[in-house]
C-alpha cells in the first residue's frame, strides 16, 4: 500500500501546483532500415531515413560486398562483407549520400538523410480564473400560517369539546387568548367587506321582475275599477 499511496500523492500535488504544466513531446524513437545486397544489387536502391535512424546492410550473394560512400555531408566506409555478413550505421548528419560496392561499381544507391523533428518545448499554460458572480439566491416564499380565526358561522357561546381541549398545542397554532382577541377585528372586517360587495345581478334581476309584475297589477286594477265605475254610470 505505501508504494502506491506515495506516487499518487506526488502526482496529486504536481497537478495542484501546476495545472497547466505541459509536458514535452517524448522524442520518436529511432527506426532501424534495412538494405539486403542481392542479386549484385542495393535493394532498395533508394532509401529515405530521418537523422538517428541506423541503416544495416546484409549481403545474400555469394560474392563479397562492401559500402562505401561518394557523395554526401559525412564519409562511411563498411568492412568486407561475405555472404550472410551485415553491417549498421547510424546517421547523424542530414543530408543525400552517394554509396557504391567498392568490388563491383556497378552497384551504386542512394540514401536521403531528412533531419529530426525538434523536440516541442516545455510550456507553461497559466489559465486566469476570473471570479464568477454567484446569482442571488432566489427570495423564499414564504406560506402564511392557516388562520386560527374561527369561522363566521360558529357562534361565540360555543367552546371546544373535550377532546380538543385535551390535545396540546402545537407551538404554530396560537393560543385561545389569542383567538379570542382577534375574532372581533374578524367580524368587523367581514362586515366592512360584506358592505362593499356589490348587489348580486340575479338579485338585481329578480327584483326588477318583481317591481314590473307589481305595475301591471296595479294597472289592470285600474283598468278595471274605470270599468265598473262606467257601468254603473
């Protein structure tokens, strides 16, 4: 357990340290080629490398065989190689060489040196945290408390049973000193509010009826009395 719980810690206290930190591109790794001297010849007669990269000849002919260099930035010359023999070299410096078999010039090749990638630099990303205004918190709404008021129809000669008198009171629900003192300002404000409501429109309406049936009474009374009256005359 130790040997874990130690390398986790460092690298937990690295990132708080660094967040940013970017670590640099590992190098590639160098290639290794191949040239096979066969049939009295380079195979492959041209060859493309990166800077590192080693090249390694293997002779498969009977004859022997050898690389020399005619051209390019650096000289190389490789040892007698009898069949089945193979020989490296790394190439450092960039650029195109000229090679042939010092035993049989007619083998002759190329080989185009392309120079190394440089490695990308460490960089050091600082990231600007800018301060984020929180939202105001929302305003609570807050439900009133049920009315302890007594309703309207219950007459004030009555008290609670028995049975409610011995439930204790809960510390919301206010005390009968309490109720008692606000049921007249209750019925005072239901009596204002009642006085303001306006006339029920069917109460209107019936009393319009009311008032045209009285008139017509009224009027074939009349006509009728008129009529008797003229009789009799």
């Amino acid at each position: 357990m130790p040997r874990l719980t130690v390398p986790r810690t460092l690298l937990a206290a690295f990132l708080v340290a660094a967040p940013g930190a970017v670590l640099p591109a590992s190098p590639a790794e160098a290639a290794t080629h191949q040239v096979l001297m066969s049939g009295y010849a380079f195979s492959p007669r041209s060859l493309t490398i990166t800077a590192g990269d080693t090249v390694t000849w293997t002779n498969q002919d009977q004859a022997p065989h050898d690389v020399k260099t005619t051209s390019g930035p650096a000289s190389i010359h490789s040892p007698m190689l009898n069949k089945g023999g193979s020989w490296s070299h790394t190439f450092t410096t960039a650029g195109t060489y000229g090679y042939v078999c010092t035993v049989h010039p007619d083998m002759t090749a190329q080989l185009v040196v392309k120079p190394a990638a440089a490695p990308a630099p460490t960089q050091h990303q600082h990231q600007h945290q800018h301060p984020t205004t929180s939202a105001p918190p929302q305003a609570r709404t807050t439900r009133p408390a049920a009315s302890a008021e007594p309703s309207p129809h219950m007459s004030h000669s009555e008290e609670p049973s028995s049975a409610e008198a011995a439930v204790p009171a809960s510390p919301d629900t206010p005390s009968p000193s309490a109720s008692a003192a606000t049921q007249p300002a209750s019925i005072d404000a239901q009596a204002a509010a009642s006085a303001a409501r306006p006339l029920d429109p069917l109460l209107l309406l019936t009393g319009v009826i009311a008032g045209v049936a009285v008139l017509c009474l009224l009027l074939v009374g009349s006509r009728a009395a008129a009529r008797g009256e003229g009789e009799r005359g």
